[in-house]
C-alpha cells in the first residue's frame, strides 16, 4: 500500500444535493438550526438563468491566486484517487481523462499528481490529459517515496535528479510547473533537498519548489536556499493542526502560498457517508480502513459537524462540500484547495464552491458553531502520522 494522502470525497450513488435538501428538512425539523445561534440573516444565492442553484453553474467565478509567484485557479483538482490504490478502486483511464479535462473545462488550471500514485500511472494520466492544453496549465507533482513497496524515503540528490527526468517523460512535458519534496527525509539534511531542486530550476527543469506534510522549522531551512512556492498539508474544519504548529504563520511570513489535501475531511465533511463506512473500505485499496476518523463510534461522535454544515450550507444555497471549500479559500488569499474525485456529478459540485462568498460575518458564525463542539479522531493512523512534520 502506497503511503500517501486521500484527497478524494467518498462516491456515493445518492447526490449530495439530494442529501442536502432532504437532510436540512430534517436538521430543521429536528431544531438543530439552534447549534447556529441561530444562523441570522443568511441570504440564499441567487438562482441562474437555468434555474438552478447559481453555486453549480458551469459559468463559474473561479479567479487565480498566487502560491509564491505561481499563478493557479483558486481551486485546484487532486488527482490521485483517479488511478486507485489509496481511496478506492479509482476509474479507468478514458473516464480519468475526462474529469480531467471537465475539471479544467471548469476554470481550473491547477492539477496535482505523484509519483508514488499508482505508482506512476496518475502521472501518465495527468500528462495526456493535459497534453492538449499543457500550456494553459499548471502541473504539481511529487517526489521522496521509494518505489519498491516499502513506503521507504528517499531524497537523495541523485534520485531526485533521476526520478524528474522520468516524471517529465510521463507527464510529457519539458518542465514540471511545482515540484513537491513528498516527505522529508531526516536522512538527508533539508539544506541538500533544496540545492538539489534548486540546480533543477536553473536547469529549466522544474519551475517552483515546494514541500509536503514539513514542520515549520524545515520550511525555513529549505526556504533559506531555495525560495519555496507552496506547502502542501491536511487541512479542513474537521483538521486544522496547521493553525497552532507554525505553518501557517510561516507561510504568511515568509511568502509561501499553501495548498490543503484533504479539504474534504478525506471524504467525512460532504456528509455523504454512513457511519459504517469503515467497514466497507478494502484495506489493499483504502487507506481510510485504518484511519481513527473513520471508525464507527467517531463518526457518530462527529455528526454534529455535518448538521452544522448542511443548515448553514442550507441558508446558503450550497452543500456541506461547497461551504467546506468557501471557508477555506476565505481563511487566506494564498490558500488553494485541490479536492479530488471520481465522480463527475462531485466534481461539478465541488468547483462550485468558488460562487459561495462567506463575508466575515458568514466565518465568524460558523467559528463559533464549531466552538460549542467537540472534534474526534486522529487525521491517520500511527504509520502514516511517523511521516509527518518531522525535523
């Protein structure tokens, strides 16, 4: 099993629109709109000329932010549960294709891959996908795991070097636009990751540098020798270890956009899943079979999460997924989620998000909803937490 993040919504055959209307009848009903104190004022969107809800509109407001000096799309698109292996049995390659290209069709111009996804299939999904459009894009992949089945590190300097000019060829291209170190590697000093990366980018091979899963202390050492574009962390309503351990702050202080995997909660904040989802998850191809916040007793711990998400969400003519989304892009104008998924009807949803404005009022509420709750469970499991934010 590869050891890498989700950064899909779980698929489920009932929408999370038709969940949303029928779940805030019975929120409503059920006088949970009191959790909001309760919800004053909310006006709902606007309905299109379609007469649907203006948050799914293909016509949508995605605008571009800055990670760095890296331009992207405000929402970008994880591409990793399309090939398999982490979140599910993925899709075949022609239906990978096209939520690629629905997705960028979309106003999405940012996608995010690895190496160690699949391994290397997600990356030869990614490049023909994007062949045709390569230049409108911005590619996003990582390096540092061994590929040999052991979930081993490896940064060393040569293998970085070797393992981009194999990434080049799959994603068929003459550069790769952000070039994430995966994890760090206490074997190699961060110092030599970074000159390495550096010696890419003035070769013209890599544009940007960034790093995965870093504590704040190894941010600033690599950003001392190799300015540093993005970071790419868990971070959602459901895990927001990010806002008290430095990382956020050092990105603010030091220039450094940041990108959540796992804005969805990885799959919990849509509101979709049942309770006994855990048992479903086939531990060969779901990494969540382990995961504490998908245990039964947690999920049923931390439904209160979803009725304040789904009645806001209500008030707002957007879903739990769409207001998950919002609150993030409205936390910093350097923040750029990348949820991924499966399922076309989730993606159109999910790129949505971009027409739900939350006003400071909107945050404030929904801080304090969260305030008056307790959040259960650990984001992984013991083997994939080792690897993360290490010194």
């Amino acid at each position: 099993m590869n050891n890498q993040e989700p950064n899909s919504d779980i698929e489920h055959d009932q929408s999370r629109r038709d969940f949303l209307l029928t779940s805030a009848i019975a929120v409503a009903g059920a006088g949970v709109a009191g959790i909001l104190n309760p919800l004053q004022a909310f006006a709902v969107e606007p309905k299109g000329s379609n007469g649907k809800d203006k948050a799914n509109e293909k016509d949508n407001n995605m605008k571009n932010r800055k990670l760095g000096a890296l331009e992207v799309s405000a929402l970008g698109f994880g591409n990793m549960s399309l090939s398999g292996g982490h979140y599910g049995p993925g899709v075949d390659r022609a239906q990978g294709i096209r939520m690629i290209r629905e997705a960028h069709e979309r106003g999405v111009t940012f996608f995010d891959t690895a190496e160690v996804y699949g391994p290397y299939v997600n990356e030869e999904l990614v490049g023909e996908a994007l062949a045709p459009v390569r230049d409108k894009v911005a590619i996003a992949t990582k390096f540092g795991f061994k590929i040999d089945g052991t979930n081993g590190l490896d940064s060393r300097p040569d293998h970085i070097r070797e393992t981009v000019e194999g990434m080049l060829k799959r994603l068929r291209t003459d550069r790769i636009d952000l070039l994430y170190q995966h994890r760090v590697d206490l074997s190699v000093p961060i110092e030599d990751v970074a000159g390495t990366v550096k010696d890419l980018i003035d070769a013209g091979k890599v544009l940007h540098f960034g790093l995965s899963e870093p504590s704040a202390n190894t941010i600033r050492r690599a950003h001392a020798v190799q300015p540093v574009a993005a970071i790419q962390t868990e971070y959602s309503l459901i895990e927001r270890s990010v806002e008290h351990n430095g990382v956020l702050q050092t990105c603010e202080e030091l220039g450094i956009g940041f990108v959540p995997w796992g804005p969805l909660g990885q799959g919990f904040l849509p509101g979709t899943m049942d309770v006994n989802a855990q048992s479903t998850f086939d531990p060969k191809t779901d990494l969540r079979a382990t995961f504490p916040r998908f245990s039964p007793m947690v999920m049923k711990n931390n439904q209160p999460i979803i009725e304040i998400l789904t009645t806001f969400g209500a008030k707002k003519g957007a879903t739990p997924a769409q207001i998950a989304l919002a609150w993030l892009m409205a936390q910093k104008p350097w923040i750029v989620p990348i949820p991924g998924t499966t399922n076309m009807d989730h993606l159109r949803e999910n790129m949505g998000a971009v027409n739900v404005q939350l006003t400071p009022a909107d945050l404030r509420e929904i801080e304090t909803a969260f305030s008056r709750i307790e959040i259960y469970g650990g984001r992984m499991d013991a083997k994939q937490m080792a690897q993360i934010g290490q010194d």
